[in-house]
C-alpha cells in the first residue's frame, strides 16, 4: 500500500470572502519563560514565496530563509505578550492579545483575520474566522506561524545571552532537562512565567524554606 502524500496549506480559506485577509498564529504558548509572540501576514497572490508550510514542518534555516521572503514580499505585522501579561491575564487571553496586536501592526487593514485554533481573540477592529489546525491548511496561516516562530526564537536566544546557564537558545523556554538544571542551579528569572506550574512550585519551596 502507497503512503497518500500529506496535504500542504493553500489559499482556499483565503479566497471564500473580502480582501485583503491575514493569517494570524502564534508562537509560545507552552513554554515555562519568555514572552508569546504572534504575527499577523497578508500574504500578495503574485508573490508568494515558494516552500512556505506549518512552521513546525520546517527547519531553523527554512523558516529564516522563508522569513526574509516574507519580509520582501508580504505584509507582516507581530505583537507580543509579556511574561507579566501571561501571568496576570492566563497564557490563552495573553496569546490572543498578542495576535490583536499583531494585527493592528498591519500596515494594511485587513477585511478579515483567520485565526489558528478554535477560540477566536475578543475585540478585533475586524471579522474573523477560526481554522483548527490552519497551520496546516491555510497558507497566511501557516506563513504567520512561521513569522511567529522566528520571531521568538530570535527573543529566546537573546535572551539566553543574558541569563545564561538555561538553554534557552536550544530549548527557547520549553521545560527540557537542561532549562530544570538551570532553574535548581541558578533560581528563577525576570523571564520565567510564575503562573506556570513548575515555576509557581519553586517558588513556593523557597518561600516555605526562607519564610
């Protein structure tokens, strides 16, 4: 039996309404530091760089290679929210006010946004609609995705520079072996989200062993 070869995102969801329309993703829900990004991409018909799919699908070099073409020939608009947004607000509400940032960075205002997932941001200055698994189904989507993820990447491995000992510039704040050794050896950062379980856990145990 033949493997049936996998699909890739296109522009279908694109094309069934009003132009233009972005592709909203995010990058950094899950791990224990640093801050969620998300990116907005109104992609140009006449101009799409070739190769673009699910960030997760790409190599580090692909999605830089991708990014720079994106940059020339795409509308990109990124937001962010901080670790003391993610902890105040919950990582899902910090993760949509990143991509209504995102998409208020557009230079061009978009007739609609279609957004990664089920759960649609609150407050968009436009229509929306959501696609389950649009990184990869949808083209702006998947191109967003890849935005997001350079982006932050790019955040995490500054940031490694300045709080070394964590192994953020390979684990980008995911809870690998190497970031717990760092957190056991070095204690707990500006970067880290308090809110998150394993971090909120040490943070106790220090407060009951210093009271």
């Amino acid at each position: 039996m033949t493997k049936t070869a996998r699909s890739r995102p296109d522009l279908a969801f694109e094309t069934q309404g009003p132009a233009p329309v972005c592709g909203v993703d995010e990058a950094g829900r899950g791990p224990w530091a640093g801050p969620v990004v998300a990116a907005a991409v109104i992609l140009d018909p006449a101009r799409i760089p070739d190769g673009i799919d699910d960030s997760k699908r790409l190599t580090g070099a692909r999605r830089e290679a991708l990014l720079a073409d994106l940059t020339r020939n795409a509308v990109i608009g990124i937001g962010r929210a901080e670790v003391a947004e993610i902890d105040a607000l919950n990582i899902l509400q910090a993760s949509h006010l990143a991509m209504r940032r995102a998409i208020l960075a557009l230079r061009l205002r978009p007739a609609m946004a279609l957004i990664d997932g089920n759960r649609a941001p609150s407050g968009l200055e436009c229509p929306c609609r959501t696609v389950v698994g649009g990184d990869a189904r949808c083209l702006s989507i998947a191109a967003a995705s890849i935005v997001a993820k350079v982006t932050r990447d790019r955040i995490m491995v500054a940031l490694s520079q300045q709080f070394p000992g964590y192994g953020w510039a390979s684990n980008m704040g995911y809870g690998t072996k190497a970031h717990s050794d760092g957190l056991a050896r070095l204690g707990v950062t500006p970067h880290h989200r308090r809110s998150f379980k394993p971090i909120h856990k040490i943070l106790c145990e220090a407060d009951y062993l210093n009271p």
